[in-house]
C-alpha cells in the first residue's frame, strides 16, 4: 500500500498557510480533480478524495494542531472514525459559491449543510445525426421523468395535517452523536435515521405517490446540440432530476450518441473517407459529387493516374471545431472497384487491354522492389 502524502503537501501550501491560502488552494485542486471533468478517470477520483481529506483536517484548527503535531498518526486514528475518510459529494458548484465550510462541517460537528438534500441526478441517452452537431441543431425529445406529485405538492403525505416534524432530531435532519477517541471527544453528525434526512415523519402516505412525492410523467424536453459536439457529451439540465420533499432536485444529464454516417467517419473535426472507383476513372480522372453534411455537394476532382490507397485531401469541408473557428478537413482514401463478376464480353476487353496496362512477369520481381523501396522512404 503507498505511503499517505503529507496533508501540506496535498494541497501545495506551505505548514504556516492560513485559512485563505489553504481554502484558495482546495478549490484549485478540486475543480482540477473533480469527478465531473474527469468522467472514468480512477487517478483523478483518488486524487479528488486526497485533496478532500486534506482540507477536511487542516480547515479545522483542532484536527489541524493534532495532524501538525502527530501527524498520520494521531492518537485514536483516523478522525473520520474506522473506515478513514470516505470522500464528500461535491457539487462543482459548491467551489464556486461559497460552500466549502458547509461541506465539511458535518465531518467536524457543525449544523446542517446550506445545500440540505438534494434528489438523484438523472442520466438520459440520446443518439443524434452528424448533421445535428453540424448545424447546431435544437431538438425536441421526450421522456418520462420525474415531477413533483400534484396531489401532495411533492410533500408525499396525504394531507398536510399528516406531516409532523421528527422528533428524533427536532425537525433539523441530522443528528450529532459523540464518541470518545482515546484522550479526544469526537463529533459526528450524520442523517437522522427516523426521517432519512429530511426531517419530517409522514404519518399517512399520498396514494398517489405512495409517498415518495414525486411520479414519472412524459416530459419534452428541447435541447441545442453544441457546434462540433463529440461522441459521449452529456449535457446538464440543472434541476431536471429527481425531485425531493424540503430539498433541491438532482440534474438530468443528456449523453450523446452521435449515429453512424453512410460513409464518413469522423476524427475529432476532421472526416474521413473511403471512395471506390474504377480502373477507367483512376486512370482517366473523374470529378465526384456527394451530398455533404453542410448542406453543398462535396466535389471532389480525382486526377489521372491515381492509384489506390492514395488520399485526397479536400480542406475546411470537415466538422466545425469544438473551440474557435474554422472546420477541419475531409481526407478521401481512393480505392479500385473491382466488380464480383466478369462476364465474356468483360473478359475479352481486359485480355486485350492486358499487353498495354498488364505487368509482364518478368518485371513483377523489380516492381516489388520499387514498391519497398517507396515505403521505405
């Protein structure tokens, strides 16, 4: 197992930084780290949680005087109880407005978060065309979600007179319980478990939500699809989530899932083709033209004497770019058609075609050198 890091060191401030340096440097680190702009990425989930645990002790001058004297080993063990630090449901919004104290007040003993509870968030799929990220498109899709039950106004009793406030916890939600620790009295502050947070008891259930207060109804929902938008986006609809009584609702996030296109594939804001052609019209050139996605006829003048597996390179054709202006670039890999079939009347007109395109035997051994030599250059 690795060495725990110095809390100092975690969060880069030096052993005499006072409450702001270290309050500025969290935010920092957190916002670098956060789950939310590091989907799937397990070094950045740890370090999100070291970054946590850190602040945790230090913003709290009692943990802070024991971490500086003891250090990982402090009398008691760990100050998060036997299971050590678990990590904080951090919404990035908190790094932003002001709510870092709030989070971490329950671990120490302080009075109930400002954000109380909050609803699940809510994940949604939606496939969408290359055109659709192209144009910029706004779309309509439906849904069943959830909203707050009319019959009880989202409260999930029958009747308001069928709500009374929890007597465990005096209606605030959360209970603090202390627990000796060798010399120290540890703090913990936790959900009430008779109201589960949200510090009412229901005495008699709506029957139309069964007292959850919510129902899953069909929603329409319109969304703009971002310019240049990749694969996997997930867009944020704050508030569109699962509702909850006496709390904030969860988000609902939308991931994209951008649909195959008839031939061209995509390599962030560059596309990428494969184009069959005949012998005839590599040797002769051509001139092709294909729907686009922007709408205009994609030309593309193939010269004479192309070969197979050469690329065309058609510039500012490809997809917009996620950042700044300008669009990427369509590149055409030429391929020879060569049909499944031949037919006499086919076969007679190659067999005389052959003494002017064929390659004799004779000279196959040197083409094969010719065509080493061009890979190795």
């Amino acid at each position: 197992m690795a060495e725990k890091r110095d809390y100092y060191e975690v969060l880069g401030v030096s052993k005499d930084a006072n409450e702001d340096e270290l309050k500025k440097s969290f935010r920092s680190l957190a916002r670098k780290f956060h789950p939310d702009k590091n989907p799937d990425d397990s070094e950045a989930e740890h370090l999100f949680k070291e970054v946590q645990e850190a602040y945790a002790v230090l913003s709290n001058p009692e943990q802070r005087r024991q971490y500086d004297m003891f250090g990982h080993d402090s009398p008691g063990g760990s100050p998060f109880g036997p299971g050590g630090f678990q990590g904080v449901n951090i919404n990035l919004d908190d790094l932003f407005g002001g709510g870092i104290e709030s989070i971490f007040s329950g671990i120490f003993g302080g009075g109930r978060s400002s954000r109380g509870r909050r609803g699940q968030d809510v994940l949604l799929r939606h496939s969408i065309s290359l055109e659709n990220v192209y144009d910029e498109a706004e779309i309509e899709i439906s849904a069943k979600l959830s909203s707050a039950c009319e019959s009880c106004n989202g409260s999930g009793a029958q009747t308001p007179g069928d709500i009374q406030r929890c007597s465990t916890c005096d209606g605030q939600g959360r209970i603090m319980q202390q627990a000796r620790v060798g010399p120290f009295v540890q703090q913990m502050v936790s959900d009430c478990p008779d109201c589960a947070g949200s510090g009412n008891i229901i005495r008699k259930r709506c029957s139309a939500c069964r007292g959850s207060g919510s129902v899953k109804r069909e929603q329409k929902l319109r969304i703009t699809i971002p310019r240049g938008a990749e694969d996997g986006l997930r867009l944020r609809h704050r508030g569109k989530g699962e509702p909850i009584a006496n709390g904030q609702h969860g988000d609902l996030y939308i991931h994209l899932d951008i649909e195959y296109h008839p031939w061209f594939e995509r390599d962030g804001p560059d596309l990428i083709m494969a184009l069959p052609l005949g012998f005839p019209e590599m040797m002769l050139g051509t001139q092709v033209e294909l729907p686009h996605i922007d709408g205009k006829p994609l030309v593309i003048d193939v010269p004479a004497g192309a070969k197979p597996s050469e690329t065309l390179l058609v510039r500012g054709r490809g997809m917009p770019h996620r950042r700044g202006r300008g669009r990427g670039d369509v590149t055409i890999l030429l391929k020879l058609h060569v049909p499944e079939k031949f037919n006499k009347s086919m076969r007679s007109t190659l067999e005389e075609m052959r003494p002017s395109f064929g390659l004799p035997i004779s000279d196959i051994e040197d083409a094969v050198r010719r065509e080493a030599q061009d890979r190795r250059n």
